[in-house]
C-alpha cells in the first residue's frame, strides 16, 4: 500500500471511496493481529500510513456529507 494524497482521493467516486476505506480497515486489522499474536511490529510505517490513510478517507466523505 502506497501513500494516497488526498487530491487523489477527491477525485474518486464515493463508491470507490468507501470500497477502498473498508479494504483498509481490512488491511489494518491484519497489522494489528501481527503485532498482537507475535508482539513485534514488523512493519510499524505501514500501520501508521494505513491509518492515516482511513482518516484522510472519512475526512473527505464527511465533506462530502456521505454516510459511512
């Protein structure tokens, strides 16, 4: 998963917004459960961008006024 700039997410449908917001959430989920069952984070940036990047996500769909 790469940084997303918000501009680019601006100019995706709301739809795709919301498919790529719950893949991400996908995504962080499975970070969390490394980092719990095995108690080493391996990739710590990954889970800080994945973050990021859902907040980044809602932000844009609470300006659009879209419903979660």
């Amino acid at each position: 998963m790469s940084y997303i700039k918000a501009k680019e997410l601006r100019s995706l449908p709301e739809n795709a917004l919301k498919s790529k917001l719950a893949e991400l959430e996908l995504d962080l989920g499975i970070e969390k459960r490394k980092v719990a069952s095995t108690g080493v984070a391996s990739k710590v940036m990954k889970a800080r961008e994945l973050r990021k990047t859902i907040a980044r996500i809602n932000t844009i769909l609470t300006e659009r006024g879209a419903k979660k």
